[in-house]
C-alpha cells in the first residue's frame, strides 16, 4: 500500500516536472508570443492559463 501511494506521487512530480519544462518552453515560442499580442481582449497574467488557453486553440485550428 505505502509502496503503490509513494510510486503515485513519484509520478505526479514527475509529472509536474514535465509540465512545467513544456509549459516554459512553449512560452518562450514565437508562435505564442505572437498569440499573447493577438489576444487583446484577453488579459491572462497566469501563466499555466495562458499556456492552456494558446494549446487549445491551436489544437482545435489544427482538427480541422
């Protein structure tokens, strides 16, 4: 029992680790630099939102 919760939350900070590398790595891209200054009407000064905001758009433009 105590080995499978300490594997879980091994994984979770692994997790966020990978997380946060990505998420700051995509806020330092062009592409979404470019999307901050298109965004006008969007004041975001979370970062995580901002992030989560730019992927999801750009994944819904590239479904179609």
């Amino acid at each position: 029992m105590i080995k499978s919760f300490l594997a879980r939350d091994s994984e979770e900070g692994q997790e966020d680790a990978i997380w946060s590398s990505l998420r700051l790595a995509i806020s330092k891209s062009s592409g979404f630099r470019r999307w901050q200054t298109e965004q006008e009407a969007l004041n975001v000064n979370d970062l995580d939102l901002a992030v989560r905001l730019y992927l999801k758009e750009t994944l819904e433009t590239l479904a179609y």
